[in-house]
C-alpha cells in the first residue's frame, strides 16, 4: 500500500499570529524604532526573523521619542497602553481581533454589573490583557479547586469569558461547575474558531495515522498541549522543531501518517519537513 501523509487543516500559525506577523514587519519598515514586550511567538525562527527586521523585544519600557510600541496578537492591558503614551510611544496594536472581543464581551458584562470570571492561565499574557481591560478585580480560574469555589460560591451574579486557546473539554466542565451555584450565570465561550479546529483534529488524527508528527519548538506551550494529546492517543507520536530531528527507522511500517503544527510553527518549516519525510519514503 502507498503511503499517505495527512497534513491537519489547523498546522501551524492561526490567523490572529499571521495577522500580527505581517503587522510587525509592515511596521518595522516605517524607519522608527519598534519594540515588543516579549516574543511574538515561542519559536526560534519567528523571533529571529522578527529581530532581523530591527524590532527589539524590550521587558520595560522607557521614555522614547517617536518610537513605536508593537502589541503583540495576545493583546496587553489598558495601563500598559496608557503608559506607552504617556512616555511617547505610538501604538501599533496587532492584538488579534479575537481577542478584541474577549475584552469587549467582558468591558460590556462589567458595566451591566456581572463579575468577570475568566477561564484560563493566569500568567499568560492574553488574560493579562483581558484583566487589565476592567475596572473591577475579575477571577481568574484554571481548575476549581477549594479557594476558587468559595469565591463562586459568594458571587450572586457573574459572567464567564474564555482564554481563547483552553482546552474545550476542561473549560465547560468547570462552567457547568460554576453553573451550579452562581443564581445569574451568562457564559461566553471565547475559545477561538482556530483552537476549536486545531483540538478537533488532535483527538482524531491520532486515531486514523499509524505514525503522528507535531512540529514545533521546544518552549512552545501549545505544540506540547498538542504532542501530549496526541501521544496518549497513540505511542507513536514524534515531536520534532527540524528535519534533522526526523529518524528514518520512525517511518519504516508507517503506512499513514499525520502531521501538525503549533500554532507558532512558520508554513516554511511545516513544507520542509512534510517533503523531507516524502522524499524518505518514496
Ligand atoms: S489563538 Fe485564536 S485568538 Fe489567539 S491569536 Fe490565534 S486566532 Fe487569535
């Protein structure tokens, strides 16, 4: 039997990290100087791609004259954005729209008196961002554990976002928790159409290909979410960020076989590896 190599739909970078890919790289032919506060995305050849075109990733900012603040696609709070201004910055904002609405949903929900409660990991930079939007203390929560419910339990009235990349499974089994005892609940379930596709296709692929490939680097938080699921699925599940990292004794008897992405993993890499792997077993 031939070979097949399935490629999933959702590989690599989701439309909000395009978006805000072509943003900076517009951005730094403007003859200013632009800084980020972080990455762009956890991968090697993004951020020296990103560097290459001038675009310094600072963890402060100082005062600066005409130079410009790049908000990265997770978005960034009101005060950071306040205080770019205030110390000259011009903003480019590649926040992805997304998320946009995240901070719209939960901006809207404040005013008509709900407490936010977010669903998600309180140190990343997206709900970072979607806290900083409010004016009240909102809850941040990543699993219920005992602290967390006595807070729900003494909330009356409160609105549920989502971190745009939760695990789908995970997140509506603590809003159907919440359910239980908030009287006025209003859910919004802000996980990203991009996420939903990428976790559908992991639960799968694993399933219908003799031999998974996730491709994407090593500090990548989402390629291990996708290696991780896809590994419990199936053994044979190879993580690889190059395709030096490819062993030829890996795809002897594999008939089929699927490959993804991270979501910071550039279409070059993906195109690289999916020929190198053609090119062993034709
Ligand atoms: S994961 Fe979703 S919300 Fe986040 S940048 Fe990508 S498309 Fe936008």
């Amino acid at each position: 039997m031939p070979m097949q190599i399935k490629l999933a739909k959702s590989a690599g970078f989701c439309f909000g990290v395009k978006r805000a890919l072509e943003i900076a790289l517009k951005t730094s032919l403007l003859g200013k100087k632009v800084y980020m506060l972080g990455d762009i995305v956890h991968n090697e050849n993004v951020v020296k791609l990103i560097e290459n075109a001038g675009i310094k990733k600072v963890k402060r900012l100082k005062k600066s004259k005409n130079a410009v603040l790049l908000i990265r696609a997770h978005g960034t709070s009101i005060n950071i954005f306040n205080k770019a201004i205030s110390l000259g910055y011009n903003i480019v904002d590649a926040t992805c729209p997304m998320v946009k609405e995240i901070h719209r949903v939960a901006k809207e929900m404040e005013k008509k008196g709900y407490r936010i409660i977010v669903i998600g990991d309180k140190n990343h930079d997206e709900v970072r961002g979607i806290i900083g939007q409010l004016k009240k203390r909102a809850l941040v929560i990543d699993k219920l554990g005992k602290t967390s419910l006595n807070k729900i339990k003494k909330t009356a009235k409160a609105c549920i976002v989502v971190q745009s990349t939760q695990n789908l499974d995970k997140t509506l089994e603590i809003a159907d928790t919440i359910k239980k005892y908030i009287p006025d609940l209003v859910f919004f379930n802000t996980i990203c159409k991009p996420t939903r596709t990428k976790q559908a296709e992991i639960k799968t692929m694993p399933l219908e290909n003799d031999l998974m490939i996730i491709i994407g680097s090593k500090n990548s938080a989402n390629t291990k979410r996708l290696y991780e699921i896809s590994h419990a699925l199936n053994k044979k599940t190879r993580w690889v960020n190059s395709k030096k990292d490819i062993k030829i004794s890996w795809l002897k008897d594999a008939r089929r076989i699927g490959i993804t992405a991270g979501a910071s993993t550039p279409q070059e890499t993906i195109a690289e590896i999916t020929s190198y792997i053609r090119s062993i077993k034709a």
